[in-house]
C-alpha cells in the first residue's frame, strides 16, 4: 500500500503551524535558540548527576549508613530527569527528598517532626494532582486553562521552597553548639536560597510569557521548559549540600595537617641555612656544620610528635556525626536540643 504522506520536500517546505500575526515563516536559515538552552541544560545535568554521585559516596564511605528514603527519592528523581524529563513528578520527588532527610535528621523534635510531616502529605498531594492535570488537559484545546495551572504550580512551588528554607534553620539555631557550628550548619541550609531564587525566576517567566496568542508559545515554552528544569537540577544540588559537610570536614582536618607539615619543612630549611651561614662566617667546615644541623634523632622525633599532638590525624567519627540522627538527641526539660558525639556535647 503506497504511503498517503506527501514527498518529504514537501513537509520540509510547510510549516509545522500558522506563523504568529505580522511573522512570515522562514523554512531556510530560521532562527533558533536551541544551542544555549542545550549547553545550559547539559550543565545543570552534569552538576546534579556530580553532587548525587558526592552524596552516595559521603553515605556509604564516609558516615557509613545504609542509603535512605531520602536517597532514594534523590535518585529516582535524577533518573526520571534523565530519561523524560517532567518537571511535575520530578518537583515532587526533589522536595520529598528534602523533606524526608529533615525527618530522618530532626525527627526527634516534636514541632519539626509534625511540620515535616505535614510538609510531606502537602508536597504528595499538591504534585499528584499537578501531574494528572497536566496529563489529561490538551494543552492545543485548553491552552488559557494550561496557562493558569502552570502559573498556579510555579506560585505554589515559591511557597514550598520558602517553607523548606525556614524549616531546617530554625531548627539547627535552637541546638546547644558553638555558634560557629550553627553558622557552619545554617550556611549549608540556605544554599536552598538559589532554589527559592530559581523558582520566583520561574513564577516571573511564565506570567510574562503567556500573555497568549500574541506571543511565539513554541519559541517561549522551549525557554520556560529549560528555566523549569535547571530549577529541578538546581534543587538536586540543594538536596545534597548537608551531606557535602562530612567531607569537607574531612578535608579541612587533612589540609590542616599538611599545611602545618610544611611549614614545619619550611622552618627546618630557614633553620638549616641560617646555621649554614654562620658556620661559613666562623670558618667551620661544611661536614661538621651539617652535622650539627642535622639534628639528633630524638630532637627530629620531639618535633614530629609535636605536631602530631597538635595536628592529629582527621577523626573518621567526626565526620561521621555531622548529620546522624542518633546523636541529635532531646534534653531532659524536653525543651531544648543538643548536639553530642562520643566526646560529649559539642559546644
């Protein structure tokens, strides 16, 4: 049976739509903005499958706990993003994520246990039905109808990331710790800024952009997908900058001791040759003078053991504490919180 489509230089020469009033379509050299959206997206693509990637090894290596709800929801959301890409499900998941590592962490605390909760069953319920609305409305038939759930899912969405904004940090300021550990805490918390900034970007985008049939809504809803889906990624990165705290700490305790290491080289060296110098100005050879710098064995090891006393090596339970629900425990007046490791209270 011969095929009832036209010759494909035909369909290459029509257009795909009626062209927007006062355009003429343009099938030759048209103007397209796929090449930034494309290099934007494989950016923000590559950031979030890099900080999961981080918060897996962090989990599993460094604080050895088995993978979460809250791990599991992270990943299924970055898989759901590499293979169709719906912002509605994939929101949901990203903040359940969220959601669920606060539950795991301050669970203890009755008040962020029921708001947590209660942030949960909201966050459920709210991005099913914005899933199964977006599913069965044709957007071709009831386009004013799509604009207004969109604009109405994007508003909800700055409220949410508000409420997961404050949520954490009002928690972490009421912990017995020093406050430059609750600065420490509460920096890595407000990285949920840049979501919250990524989402009213998106409310903005989207009131702007669909004023209806006076604007290119094939052009405009190529860039509201792409702003959509860089805050999605944008949120993956927020999801996992508490669990970056292990390492860096990690980090921060082995740099320490290298630092001191060799400035402590470097000390010796100075030392070194300024005896040289005097040495060679009092007419000492150079063999009795570089045995007398070298040192005796005892003096190198007081040094080294120095250091070390004041430098140890970087504790693998302090990493492990950062974020462990078991040492977020309630006091005994059932008011206030603290934070303990095997040493005590950190405070």
């Amino acid at each position: 049976m011969a095929s009832q489509l036209p010759p494909p230089s035909v369909l290459w020469s029509t257009p795909a739509g009626n062209p927007p009033p006062g355009m003429v379509s343009n099938l030759i050299d048209p103007e397209t903005n796929k090449t930034p959206l494309q290099v934007t997206l494989s950016i923000f693509l590559a950031l979030a499958v890099f900080a999961v990637a981080v918060r897996c090894y962090v989990q599993l290596h460094v604080v050895n706990h088995k993978p979460g709800w809250d791990d599991l929801m992270l990943l299924f959301a970055l898989w759901t993003r590499v293979i169709n890409s719906l912002p509605q499900p994939l929101t949901g998941f990203v903040k359940l994520s969220i959601l669920t590592f606060y539950l795991r962490v301050f669970g203890v605390q009755r008040i962020m246990k029921i708001l947590t909760i209660f942030g949960i069953i909201f966050v459920s319920v709210l991005y099913t039905t914005f899933t199964i609305a977006f599913a069965v409305v044709d957007s071709t038939i009831h386009r004013p109808a799509v604009v207004k759930l969109s604009i109405t899912q994007a508003a909800i969405s700055v409220v949410t990331d508000l409420y997961l904004l404050i949520l954490p940090i009002s928690s972490v300021l009421r912990l017995q710790m020093s406050r430059s550990r609750k600065l420490a805490i509460v920096g890595i918390f407000s990285s949920g800024l840049a979501a919250l900034l990524l989402s009213t970007l998106t409310l903005y985008w989207r009131s702007e952009n669909s004023v209806g049939v006076e604007t290119d809504s094939t052009w405009f809803a190529a860039e509201n997908f792409t702003v959509s889906l860089v805050e999605i990624d944008i949120g993956i990165l927020c999801a996992c900058m508490p669990l970056f705290g292990p390492l860096m700490t990690g980090v921060g305790q082995t740099t320490k001791v290298w630092t001191n290491y060799l400035r402590l080289k470097g000390s010796q060296l100075r030392l070194y040759s300024s005896r040289r110098s005097r040495g060679l100005q009092n007419g000492h050879s150079n063999g009795s003078h570089e045995h007398s710098v070298g040192g005796e064995p005892g003096q190198k090891g007081a040094i080294y053991m120095e250091l070390e006393e004041r430098n140890p090596k970087p504790s693998r339970s302090a990493k492990k504490h950062w974020f462990d629900r078991s040492v977020v425990g309630v006091s005994t007046m059932g008011t206030d919180t603290t934070l303990n490791d095997d040493r005590g209270p950190l405070v």
